[in-house]
C-alpha cells in the first residue's frame, strides 16, 4: 500500500488510538475525515490536522444514513476505511444487574458497524485504483479475557469477518487489514492494571505492516500471544486469564 496521497476515514478518529493513527496517516500527506460522537473532540483534532470531520453515533441508524451521504457527496475520492471505533465494558455474567445496554452497545460498535461501514463505502471503493479496509480488532480475538467476554466476542468477531473479507475481495484492488493490538494506553484503559503499550508505538508498527503489506498486524505482545496460541490454546488462554 502506498503511505501517501491517500483519502482516510477514521472513526473514533478523535481520540486514543484512533487520534494517534489520524496524527501519523496526516505526517504522511494524506486527507482525513474523522468520524466519531465526540464533537468537542473531533473539532479539536480537525483544527490541529486541517481535515474534516464528521459527527456520528455508528450505532445509531440516522447518524450512520447522515455519514453515508457526506462521504458520498463530499468525499467520493475515499480509498481508505478504518474501523477503529470501539468500547469496552467489563463485567461478570455473575454478577446481579442489567446487562443488556452493555451488550448491544459492545456489539453494536464493535461489530455491526464496521460491517455497515464496509456494505455501505464498498461501491465507493471500488471505483478507486488503490483503496483499502483496516480493522481495527484486538488481541483478545485469539484469546478471551474472562472480564471482556462480551468484548472478546465482538473482535473475535471482527477478525472472523476481516478473514472472510479478504476471501471475497481478493480479486479487486481493495486490501484488507487488521491490526490486532494489546493493551493500548487510551481513554478506554484508563486504570487497567496491567502493562500497556503507547498509541504512537503501536501505530508505528502498524504502518510498518500496512506499508509491506502484511495484512494480519499483530502489535507488540500480541505476536508472542499468537505464537503461544498456535502451539497450545490452552496455555495462552491461561496465561491471558492469571489475572482476571
């Protein structure tokens, strides 16, 4: 994949690791469109990178139709999607209270959104000479945490459908990537225990893999997570798992 003179979306493009990828893909010359519910915050990141941004809840039908729309008519030279928008609630199925909300939520931004993205900008990108998809799913779609179950789920799901992804467009001119990070200092994490890597270090590797086309990005600690998984599930499951 080329690094510059491209045409991103970013969602959750205004903070964490969604902020560090928009920050590093526009010192490569490139155009962004940011896209997130935080308007505060993508006003703040579309000031300081000079691009465009775009107000929207992806689990909510009417913002989603409203972000179609612009891209279309606005941003019809997109070649490049990253569904980096995500959350993460931890909670055990144990324990007493409503659940529900949490649910959809993970799934519905985790999950369904991506693949409502990719149904809906995939004419776009097809009319493009270089155009790519990157997902954004997580270490844990190798291995469930037992306080994420719901979280896991939904990455795992997210790598499953980048898998089959890949499969259908392998004769067109659009790539699909997936970076699968570990612990990332963010918003998200804040006060997790355990030890986490930097946004810039992680999306430095990434680009790195993006660039040599590596379509499967597996980020610091993650690789060793791969490798344990492979010779042993089992082992990986609980190590990952020692501490909750």
């Amino acid at each position: 994949m080329k690094l510059s003179h491209n045409k991103l979306l970013i969602t959750g493009g205004g903070s964490g690791l969604g902020w560090a990828l928009a920050q590093k893909f526009r010192s490569l010359q490139n155009e962004l469109v940011l896209t997130g519910r935080n308007k505060g915050q993508l006003q703040k990141a579309s000031e300081k990178l000079q691009c465009d941004y775009i107000v929207a809840d992806l689990t909510n039908p009417h913002d989603l139709q409203n972000l179609f729309s612009e891209i279309y008519q606005i941003h019809p030279d997109l070649n490049i999607v990253i569904n980096n928008a995500g959350i993460q609630h931890q909670y055990s199925f144990l324990e007493k209270g409503e659940k529900q909300q949490s649910i959809q939520q993970e799934i519905a931004t985790n999950l369904i959104s991506p693949m409502q993205l990719v149904s809906a900008l995939l004419p776009l990108l097809l009319e493009q000479v270089n155009a790519a998809i990157v997902n954004i799913s997580s270490g844990l779609a190798l291995t469930p945490k037992r306080s994420a179950a719901v979280y896991s789920a939904s990455k795992a799901g997210l790598h499953s459908f980048s898998v089959a992804l890949r499969h259908q467009l392998k004769d067109t001119h659009i790539s699909v990537f997936e970076m699968l990070p570990p612990l990332v200092d963010t918003p998200m994490t804040a006060g997790r225990a355990g030890r986490k890597i930097s946004p810039e270090d992680a999306v430095n590797e990434f680009v790195t893999d993006f660039r040599h086309n590596r379509y499967e990005s597996y980020i610091g600690p993650v690789k060793f997570l791969k490798t344990i998984h492979r010779i042993s599930p089992w082992i990986a499951n609980h190590l990952l798992n020692l501490r909750g």
